[in-house]
C-alpha cells in the first residue's frame, strides 16, 4: 500500500472484481466503505460493477490528497491487465478479499 501522510482528508484508490476474479474495476473515493457499500448493493443498476458483479475488494492505496489519487487512478486505469494483477499480487497475492476489513 502506498500512503502520503500530508493533508487532513483520506481518498482511496481500488480494484474491485466480481466472484471469480475476471474482471477488474478500479475507481477512486473518499469513504470506502460507503463506496464497497453502495457497489455490493448495485445503488446504480446499469453501472459497470453492477453489470458484471464487482464489488469484491483486492487491492486499494490511501492518500490524502484527491489529486495524487485521481491521478493515480488514471494511471492504473491504463496498465494492462497483466501489470493490475502484478500490482495487486505484491500486496495481495492470492486475490484474497478484503470487503470485511470495511464493514
């Protein structure tokens, strides 16, 4: 996990993917456990998550700044998806999920 320790507020960035692990979400928040909230319970039907089941967390970096944070949304955003999965695994190698550690 990377953390900027500057700044009073939280924002996180995240990866989301539905049961079986094939299909990878990233978006970015500052309350993630109201956002794991709203994805589990398909607040909006016809988003992407909700289509296709994810709300399972895998991986996801603190900062205090939304700039750094929308930024590095972007960033991973344009990895492949080969370099998600590498960058989740150095934290989370077995794509274990997290959403309880939120509730």
């Amino acid at each position: 996990m990377i953390e900027y320790t500057e700044g009073i507020y939280t924002f996180y960035v995240y990866i989301l993917t539905n049961k079986n692990r094939t299909v990878l979400y990233t978006g970015v928040t500052n309350n993630l456990k109201l956002r794991l909230q709203q994805h589990e319970s398909k607040l909006n039907p016809n988003s992407f998550t909700a289509k296709y089941n994810s709300h399972f967390l895998i991986y996801f970096e603190k900062f205090s700044w939304i700039q750094l944070a929308i930024e590095r949304e972007k960033e991973i955003k344009n990895l492949s998806r080969e370099k998600k999965l590498n960058l989740i695994k150095e934290i989370n190698p077995n794509l274990d999920f997290w959403n309880s550690h939120f509730k």
